[in-house]
C-alpha cells in the first residue's frame, strides 16, 4: 500500500511540473533609434514603409507640408557631413 501511495504521489508531482509555465524574457530595447527615422518624427513627418523591386526595405517620411522623400535623403539634406 505504502508503495502505491508513493508511486501516485511521485506520478502526480511529474506530471504537475510538467504543467508549469515559465516566463518568457521581454527583448530589451535596442538604446537608438534609427537616426533618420526619429529625425522625421521630429519633423512632424510619419513614416511609410516600402520596399524596392529587389525587395530591400526603407522608409519614406512624409512631410506635414505633404512632401514625400526617403527618410535617409531627409536626414543627409539636412545634416551634410562636415
């Protein structure tokens, strides 16, 4: 009896831990932004994601005055390299 006992009691435990959920980590946020993304921002602008005929991805900033440019092309006009 004692052994039935043991073997329902260590059969239950087994089969509760296998029940346990475990907390899935939350990725850290990277410490940047996209630089030419968060200058449109700043602008006012909004983002527009595209992709090219290769497939590659980049955004376009769309301007509050409702000028379309690449948010990349925004950033390099108005920060020229020293």
């Amino acid at each position: 009896m004692t052994k039935k006992i043991l073997f329902i009691l260590c059969g239950g435990t087994l089969v509760l831990s296998a029940c346990s959920t475990t907390k899935t980590p939350t990725p850290q946020k990277i410490g940047m932004p996209n630089p030419a993304s968060q200058y449109c921002i700043d602008q006012g602008g909004k983002l527009e994601m595209k992709k090219n005929a290769n497939g590659d991805a980049y955004a376009n900033c769309i301007l509050p005055d409702g000028r379309v440019i690449e948010e990349w092309q925004l950033f390099r006009q108005d920060h020229p390299q020293k």
